[in-house]
C-alpha cells in the first residue's frame, strides 16, 4: 500500500476555496481536526502504540466521514474545475492518504521529508560551488521535460556539466 501525503490533498482544497468555499472549507475544515490531532500527539509525546490507538479512535472515523462525502460528490463538479480536480485527486488518493492511522510511526504527511530533501540538495549546492538560486530556476524550468534516466543530470554535482 502506498501512503500518500494529506498536504497536497489539502492544498488542492484550498485552492478550490475561490471557486466553492463551502465545501472546500468543509473539507479543510476536517483536515484541520486530523491536523490538530496530530498535533496533540506530537505535543504529548505519545509512543507509536498510542498514536496509532488514538487514530483508530479519533482520525479514521473524521477520514470515513470524508472518504463517503468524496464518494457522494465525485460527480458533483466539472471534472477540470478547481473543486473537481481537488475531489479527484483525494479520491483516488484515499486509501494511501489515510494509511497513516495504521502505524503510528507514520506522518500525516511528509513536509518533514520533503523538507530535509530540499535541505540535501541546498548543501549539495553549496558543497559544489553552485548557486542554489540559479539551479533551482534551470531545474524548474527543465525537469518536466527531462526523461527519467538523464535526472541525474540535474543534481547540483552534475548540473554544470550538463547546463
């Protein structure tokens, strides 16, 4: 089972939230509940074991509330539209995106990993005399178009050797 990251999922919702504020703060809204629920639990300190006895008590009854109000408005929307977008992607997401409560050792989502990635590529920078600012503008711009097995092309070691 792949574990998806509630982050992205609630960033579509919040875009959508121009377009159709109601049940995109709906959704959001709930988010926050699972948010501050884990919150808490990182505040308390709380073992694996607890965090997960917690999720199966408060998160997963917020997230099949969730998952049966996807269900129910999957088709409510113009697929292309910013809320029928934001559905679509939680709703195929939504078994990795509620995966967590499983284990309690995993995160609701993974900003701390995306974070200490970005770290890695910042002091991979810096270790290779490159410009951090001046990679990271070529490689937005080049990366969609990359194939997969010349990415190493963009890593801030090989990066000026293949600008």
């Amino acid at each position: 089972m792949l574990s998806f990251c509630m982050a992205h999922a609630r960033r579509k919702f919040l875009e959508a939230e121009k377009y159709d504020q109601e049940d995109a703060q709906y959704v959001v809204g709930q988010m926050r509940v699972l948010y501050a629920l884990e919150s808490s639990m990182r505040e308390a300190c709380l073992s694996a074991e607890a965090r997960a006895k917690l999720r199966q008590e408060q998160a997963i009854p917020i997230l099949e509330t969730l998952g049966n109000w996807l269900n129910k408005n999957l088709y409510a929307y113009p697929p292309k539209s910013p809320m029928g977008e934001a559905i679509a992607y939680a709703h195929s997401r939504w078994a990795g995106l509620s995966f967590y409560t499983l284990h309690g050792d995993m995160e609701i989502d993974n900003n701390l990993v995306e974070n200490a990635a970005m770290y890695s590529f910042m002091a991979s920078c810096k270790r290779n005399g490159v410009d951090e600012r001046e990679w990271l503008s070529d490689i937005f711009d080049r990366v969609q178009g990359i194939m997969h097995k010349e990415i190493f092309k963009l890593l801030p070691s090989n990066w000026a050797k293949y600008r």
